[in-house]
C-alpha cells in the first residue's frame, strides 16, 4: 500500500475491517500518531525555548501567554514538555532497535 493510495483514499479491505471490527484500534494509532509528531516536531512546536530564563511571571499559573504555567525559574512549562517528549520517544525506540533479541530467537 502506498502513500497515494492512502491519499486518493483506497484504504485496503483487512484495514476496513479492523476498523469497523474494532474501532479502539483506530483511536490507538490517531493518539500515537499525535505523540510522534510531537516529538519529532516539539522543538519547533515550542512557543518559547525551553533553556531560557524570564524575568517574568515566576511560578505562574496558565495562561494564555504560558498555556502549562511557568516554572521557579521563569521558563515556559509547555516548551520544556514538548521538547522533552522528543528525548521520552526517541530513548526507548533505540532501545528497542539496538537491543539483544528476544530469548529463543534464532
């Protein structure tokens, strides 16, 4: 299956299938999918950089301007997560990939 069959929206039939037969799977890949785009994209998603220190609101609740808050030292709190799902996604992944086999794989 292709990207261009996905677009001109020729989704295959086993596809079809599982989505009507279970529709939880379907929720399980659009919430994964938002996960992964965020932590590939976090650092330009950011509204303010994560490292850097306000003279600011400290310690200050949501708002508009800071939608988590700010922290002790002034720095956005929705900045500092979504850079920080980058790391919490990409560490296990390179786990996976570059660790031993599982037992009684040949």
């Amino acid at each position: 299956m292709s990207v261009g069959q996905l677009a001109a929206g020729r989704i295959p039939a086993a596809t079809r299938r599982l989505a009507r037969r279970d529709p939880l799977v379907v929720v399980a890949v659009v919430v994964l999918a938002a996960v992964a785009v965020i932590a590939i994209a976090g650092r330009w998603l950011a509204p303010y950089s994560p490292d850097q220190l306000y003279a600011g609101p400290i310690n200050d609740p949501a708002s508009l301007d800071h939608l988590f808050g700010t922290d002790d030292l002034g720095r956005d709190i929705l900045s500092r997560v979504l850079v920080g799902a980058s790391a919490s996604v990409t560490a296990p992944v390179i786990v996976v990939v570059l660790g031993p086999p599982p037992t009684g794989a040949r």
